[in-house]
C-alpha cells in the first residue's frame, strides 16, 4: 500500500477533512496542478499535431483537462479509495465524486511539479492522455482537416462538384468529386449532396493521409 507524506498527503485532503480535523487542503495544490497540467497538454498536443489549427488545440486540450476525463484518471488510480473525507462528504458519496477526483488528480499533479518538476508532470500527462488525445483528433471532421491542409499546401480551398446523379427523383443519390488545386482527389457517394460531399472528403483524408 502506498503510504502518503507530504504534499502529496495534502494532495488527497478534501476541504471537509481539515475542517474537522487540522493540516491543509488540497486548493492549492490543485490551482498549481491545473496551470501545469495545461502546459503540458499544450505542449504535447503542439507535438502530436503540429500542423493543427489554434482553435482545434484548444478544442481537444479542453477536452483532456475536464472534470470527466480527469475523474476518470482518478478511478483508475483508485483514488477515490483513499482520499481523505470528512464525515458530512464521506456518507454523501465524495469517494465517487467526480468533482473530488478530478482536484485530487490535479492536486497530485501540483505536488509532483513542487517535488519533482514539470518533467515528471510531462511524462505522467503523456503516458494518461497521449492515447485519448490521438482519438480527439480523428474526431475533427473530414471536411474540415482536407479544407486546411488545401489551404495550406496551395493556398486555396477545396472544391466539390456533383459529378453523377443515380435513382429516380423519389430515391435520388448523388457522386460529388473534390478537388484541390484542379485535380480529383477522391469522390464520394451518398443520398443527398452533404452526405457525398462528406464520403468524399473522408475519402481523400484518407488518400492524402491527414
């Protein structure tokens, strides 16, 4: 069993716990873990996707640092077992409390930056959260990774064209080719012009490897 010392005892001490008996809570340490646990977030997601747009970055590290995800990473460590409670939040359910696991993570994460430093915060980020972030980023549409990476290579936007129409008028489906800087890329099948143009799109993602 692990034994806590220190700050990192102080990490896993809820509000309610001093209040009835004495030492420091966990506030502080969690305001330091949050800002730290958000450098490094940062920098590993700038590593993961350096071609990525500002806007997406923000996107997925929100994703990464919010109280469900970070929960999580506390039941996965069991902390929830061994946080220290008082009476009134221990038989109203704190150990399973979303809320109290994500601050002891990020309190935990403060205490290891004042013993440890930022690179024993980097390498616990990475080895939680690179295969979680590597997931978010399948997640950013087709259309919108294609549009970026056209912008960036040729300075122009993609282009989609309705090339083949099937069907009668009751059950039409469409074929829609995109091109990018005047060549076809890809083509994409659907039952109405957006869902073409999406097949399509996801389709040359695929062929260009974005």
């Amino acid at each position: 069993m692990i034994v806590f010392r220190g700050r990192y005892l102080e990490a896993i001490t809820h509000s309610s716990y001093v209040k009835e008996h004495s030492g420091r809570d966990n506030e502080l340490l969690e305001f330091s873990g949050d800002a730290v646990l958000q450098l490094c977030v940062s920098d590993m997601l700038l590593e993961l996707f350096p071609d990525s747009r500002e806007g997406d970055l923000t996107r997925m590290r929100h994703q990464l640092v919010n109280n469900q995800v970070l929960a999580q990473i506390g039941r996965d460590l069991q902390l929830g077992q061994i946080i220290r409670l008082g009476k009134g939040e221990l038989s109203s359910g704190g150990r399973s409390r979303e809320k109290n696991l994500a601050n002891a993570v990020e309190a935990l994460l403060g205490a290891l930056y004042a013993e440890q430093g930022l690179e024993a915060v980097r390498h616990v980020v990475w080895a939680q959260l690179q295969e979680k972030a590597q997931g978010l980023f399948s997640y950013i549409p087709a259309k919108q990774r294609v549009h970026e990476w056209s912008q960036k290579r040729y300075h122009k936007v993609p282009v989609y064209q309705i090339i083949e129409e099937l069907g009668p008028a009751h059950n039409r489906s469409f074929v829609v080719a995109v091109f990018i800087d005047d060549e076809k890329i890809a083509t994409g099948a659907g039952p109405s012009k957006k869902k073409a143009s999406i097949a399509a799109a996801e389709e040359a993602a695929k062929q260009l490897k974005i």
